[in-house]
C-alpha cells in the first residue's frame, strides 16, 4: 500500500516540479523507467504467487535499472546503441506482458 | 528467458500462471489485500523509496520528451531526419526555380508588350480625335475679327470642312474643341454658338496639320477667306511652327449609336 502511495506522491512531485534531466542522465532515464517497471510488474506478480519479498523487491529493482543503463551505455559505446536498446525495451515489454498476463489470471482467473 | 526477478526460486517466466491456491484458499484477491497493508519495515519504506523515484523518473521523463525536440535522438535518427529535411530542401528550390522562370517569362514576354504599346498608340490617337487630350503641333490660326456680327454658322462649319479637307487633324474654335458632332448655331441674341457654347468675336480659329495645304486650302479663291471677306469679317490666316489645342471635350457615351462588336 506504502509504496503505491509512495509511486502517486513521487508523480505528484514530478507533475510539481518539472525539473529538467541532466544531459548525461537522458540516454539512460527512458530505458531505466521501463526496467523499473518490469520489476515493480513482477513484484505485483510475486505477491498473487504468494512468494514476495521485500528485499527481493528491491534487489531486483535496482539491479534492473543498473543492468539497463549498463547495456544502454555499452551499445553506445560499441555502436549498436539504437539496436541494443531496442532489443532491451522488446525484452523488458515481453516481461511486463507475461507478469501481467499472470496476474491477470490470478485476479480474473481469465 | 527472463524470469520474474521477485521469485526467491528460479523459475522461468513462460510457465504462466501458478496454482493460485496454496492450501489456504488464498485466492489473488486476498493475497494482494493483504501485501497492501501497511507495515513498518526498513525494505518496506525502501520500496516507498523506490516508488516515488519511480513516480518521478517517469513523470520527468515523459516531461522531457515532449519538450525536447532533436537534443534526446541518436545519431541514426538525426542523419535520416537531415537527410528528409535535405530532399525536402532541394524539392523546394526546384520548384522555387521553375516559379521563377514562369514569372519571369510572363514579365518580359515581348508579345504583350507590343500589345500594350499599340493599345497606348491608338488611345492617343484616339484621344485627338475625340478631344480629350490635348494636341500640340504646326499649323494655322485664323482669325476673324467679325466686328459686324455677320459670320454666320454656316460659314464656321465651311471652315471646319475646308481645313478637314486639307488634312487638319485638330481644330479649336474660340476655345471650344471641334470634334465629329460639334454643331453650330446661333441663340435668340444671334450669338454664334459652338457645340452650345456661346463665343464672342474675334473668333480664333486654330488647325494642327500641315501649315502650307491648309492655308493653300483657306486661299482658294471663293474659298473660306474669300467668302468671310466678303461678308466683311476681316479674317487672316497665319501660319505657325508650333499650335496648342488645349480645350478638351469630355468623352459622351453615344445613347443611340451602338458598336456593332466587330474588333478593327
């Protein structure tokens, strides 16, 4: 419950402050939010299996963000950047469409 | 594959939904009812933590896409975009060129001008004729002094005919501008009227022609200045190098003659 208030409050505070991303943060931002969100997917996804935790929760958040930007900034530098990165948002898009489709079923049983 | 990176256990995603039930009947519902509670632990607020960063991340970067234009594409998408906006450039020159070339061709086409000259020419031409513009030019000015009031229309009118027939190509009676219905006549006081303008004597007679045939054609003997000597106008004819046709004529619209349509 926290932690979704917290995800409100932290886009509240966005919405308030328009604040401008720093030049070497803007490659990273997009792909990182959407690592984010692959973990935070699966955590929701964790708690229908029953078998969540906290501190799992967020190792794997963390640990999604820093393997995203790790990649982005590895692609750039070999200079497949746009198809590395690509290829991350298929997989991160394929892993929130399975996390959900599991929740789905345990929410609908559809 | 990837995996849900929550589950303590290694288990790959594709397997899809589990067994909801784990003994307990807890069914989806119940078990995200009770993951909401509120609980005060250190991984719990670091989640909340997380979340807000979450929350803003997201928000600061939607933000910054729609605000920023060309700074956040790579480098790919920059040359294609250069690209497009080059073809785009050189189509637009193209047909910049081609409008050019038109307008000029239609400026300077020489056919029209021509045209336009000839349509001014005849406008002049025209315009003498008809008495509304000035003309200047040789020719005679005649004067007959009529002390006695004995000219009469018909002797203005003879010399108006005498100097066409000599060639003159304006002709200015006292002031009023003799065109193809000037008439003559004269009101209830024997005033001489020209065009229904009365005129006092000495009537000025000025032609535009050739000096020599029209005062040759005034000379004749029982021409114009025979007749009006005889009448005892005392006329006399002078040529000159340069005669100024003033008097205009405003234009009148024919009310019953109309054009018959056909272009010359």
């Amino acid at each position: 419950m926290i932690p979704a208030l917290g995800l409100v409050a932290g886009l509240v505070i966005g919405l308030l402050l328009h604040p401008d991303v720093p030049l070497w943060l803007q490659p990273y931002l997009p792909i990182a939010v959407v690592a984010a969100l692959d973990a935070v997917f699966g955590a929701v996804r964790a708690v229908m299996d029953g078998i969540f935790n906290d501190r799992v929760f967020v190792i794997s958040f963390l640990s999604n963000v820093v393997v995203a930007a790790l990649i982005v900034f590895l692609g750039d530098q070999l200079g497949v950047g746009s198809q590395l990165s690509t290829g991350v948002v298929v997989v991160l898009g394929l892993r929130i469409f399975s996390n959900m489709a599991a929740i789905r079923r345990h929410l609908f049983h559809a | 594959m990837p995996e849900p990176s929550e589950m303590s256990t290694d288990e790959p995603d594709t397997t899809g939904g589990q067994p909801t039930d784990e003994g307990a009947g807890r069914s989806g519902w119940s078990r995200l009812l009770r993951m909401g509670r509120p609980r005060a632990t250190r991984a719990n607020l670091f989640a909340t933590l997380l979340a807000v960063l979450l929350g803003f991340a997201m928000v600061t970067q939607v933000h910054e896409h729609r605000t920023s234009g060309l700074e956040n594409l790579s480098q790919g998408d920059l040359i294609a975009l250069l690209d497009g906006v080059n073809q785009q450039s050189l189509h637009l020159d193209q047909e910049r060129a081609k409008l050019t070339r038109t307008r000029d061709s239609l400026k300077t086409s020489s056919g029209d001008k021509a045209a336009i000259s000839a349509a001014q020419e005849r406008k002049n031409v025209l315009g003498i004729l008809a008495g509304t513009l000035p003309a200047k030019g040789p020719g005679i000015a005649i004067t007959v002094s009529d002390p006695d009031r004995v000219v009469q229309p018909a002797n203005l009118l003879d010399a108006v005919e005498e100097l066409r027939d000599a060639g003159a190509e304006a002709i200015q009676i006292a002031g009023v501008r003799v065109v193809a219905d000037t008439w003559f006549g004269v009101d209830d006081d024997n005033t001489m009227l020209v065009d229904g303008q009365p005129i006092q004597p000495p009537y000025i007679i000025l032609a535009i022609g050739s000096p020599h045939t029209m005062s040759t054609a005034m000379a004749i003997p029982g021409g114009v200045i025979d007749s009006l000597k005889q009448l005892g106008a005392h006329p006399s004819v002078a040529s000159l190098k340069t005669v100024n046709i003033d008097a205009l004529r405003a234009p009148k619209k024919p009310r019953y003659a109309q054009s018959d349509g056909s272009a010359s």
